[in-house]
C-alpha cells in the first residue's frame, strides 16, 4: 500500500503519517505545524545530540545483555526492582526504529477516526513480572550546572517529555500490549563537580550519575489532539500563531 507522508494531500485515501514529534509540534503552535505538513515549509534544521545519541547507544547495550538471560539489571536490583526485566520480544528491535515508523510492524498504529498513521521509535520496554504489563523507557542525558539539584520532570520545556511518555503508552496499548500507566525516564547526568581525573594518557572518562524518575501517564489529551490535528490538515487558510511560539516571535521581530 502507497505510504502517504510529508506534504498531506487530502485527496489521498492512505492513512496520513505523523510522527510523534510532528504531533507535538502541533500542541506547542499550529501555525506551525501547518506551514510544516500542508505548506511544505521546511524550518531551519538543529545540530544532532551526538553525545545524547552516543549514551542512549550504552544504555540500551547494557539492557540488552540483561534481555537476553531474562535478568534485571544491578541498577534496577539496587532501586528494589528486581521485579523489572528488559522486554525481549521479536518486535522490539523493530519499535526502537523511529527513522521508520511508519513502516509494517514498526511502532505505529492508524485512528481510524481522523485517518491518521501515528507512531515513533522507543527507547526501552520493561516488563513488570509482578503485574505482567510493560513500561516504556525514556532515556536522558544531560549535565547540571548545579551542583547536587535534583532533577525532575518540571518546566515548560519537558511537557514535551511528559506528551512523549502518554503517547507511547497510548499507541503500545492499541497495537495490544498490556501497558503500565507508570512509564519511567532513566537520566544521565555527566558529573561536571567530580574530582576523578578526566583525561588519562589515551582516553577520556565522564562519570555520570543516574537517575530513574517514575512517570504517572495522562491520555487524556492524546484523541482530542488527533481531533483537532485533521481539522487543521483540512482548513484553507494558515492558522494564527501561538503568542509563544519561538518562530513567531522571531518572524515578527524580522519584520
């Protein structure tokens, strides 16, 4: 079946796909999004997280040895969640793939209602032996410039991070995987305060501390929001921008 992606054409009978960092595009300006998906209006391109990429890389590495023998993982064991094993499941290599979302067997799921393909590409899946459900897994990194604060999942910017983990949990419970309400995002903090040396003769070492910061997901917004996306698809005219969007305030000064 044709795949219908990038520019929505609403003459077109295939479910349209949108990617879960699209759909969120859509929640912080719609104006936005519909320069983006119906305008074609391509925005300017950010620099890639190559260290972000770089530990999600490790992390999944570690997990993946414990996925195999079916084992929880000393960090888990220490925290008192023996219970929590890595999900090993034939399709989770293929859900981790967000490049290809919309692809078969990918981590994705149709609305039928708004006729959209949504989906991305996850991080980690663990399986709660006790409840017999699955939690999804965000990884983080970061590194505070403030010595011993706490991280948490406030502020404005990491709404975005509290959407992802509803949605993923949301699209895994449609394709019929009995889901935790409770997601977790796992950080790494690179130690900028450590007194360990950092350069040796040949290599460099950060240590970094981690974190594990449960999750109470809302779905709430999830249907709504798909709603609201196809009547914008469909509209004639570009809808006004949000008053904070970064975009906006950087067009409008240019004028």
């Amino acid at each position: 079946m044709p795949r219908h992606r990038g520019i929505f054409d609403p003459r077109r009978p295939e479910p349209y796909e949108l990617s879960r960092f699209r759909i969120d595009n859509f929640v912080r300006c719609e104006a936005c999004f519909y320069m983006q998906q119906v305008e074609g209006i391509s925005f300017p391109s950010i620099p890639g997280f190559n260290l972000n990429e770089a530990t999600d890389v490790l992390l999944k590495r570690d997990f993946d040895v414990h996925r195999l023998r079916g084992t929880s993982h000393p960090f888990l064991v220490n925290l008192g969640l023996d219970h929590i094993i890595p999900f090993n499941d034939d399709r989770f290599q293929k859900w981790t793939q967000s490049l290809h979302f919309g692809a078969e067997g990918r981590f994705n799921t149709v609305h039928k209602e708004t006729n959209l393909k949504v989906g991305g590409g996850l991080d980690d899946v663990w399986f709660n032996k006790n409840s017999k459900e699955v939690h999804i897994i965000d990884y983080k990194s970061t590194s505070q410039k403030s010595s011993g604060k706490k991280i948490t999942l406030e502020g404005p910017w990491k709404g975005g991070y509290r959407r992802q983990m509803d949605f993923y949990v949301w699209v895994m419970r449609r394709i019929g995987v009995a889901t935790s309400n409770i997601g977790y995002f796992l950080y790494v903090d690179g130690d900028r305060f450590s007194r360990s040396n950092f350069l040796g003769e040949k290599i460099a070492t950060m240590e970094f501390k981690a974190t594990l910061i449960p999750y109470k997901t809302n779905l709430s917004w999830v249907e709504p929001t798909l709603l609201s996306i196809k009547n914008t698809l469909h509209k004639k005219r570009r809808p006004r921008h949000n008053p904070a969007c970064e975009y906006y305030n950087f067009l409008k000064q240019a004028k």
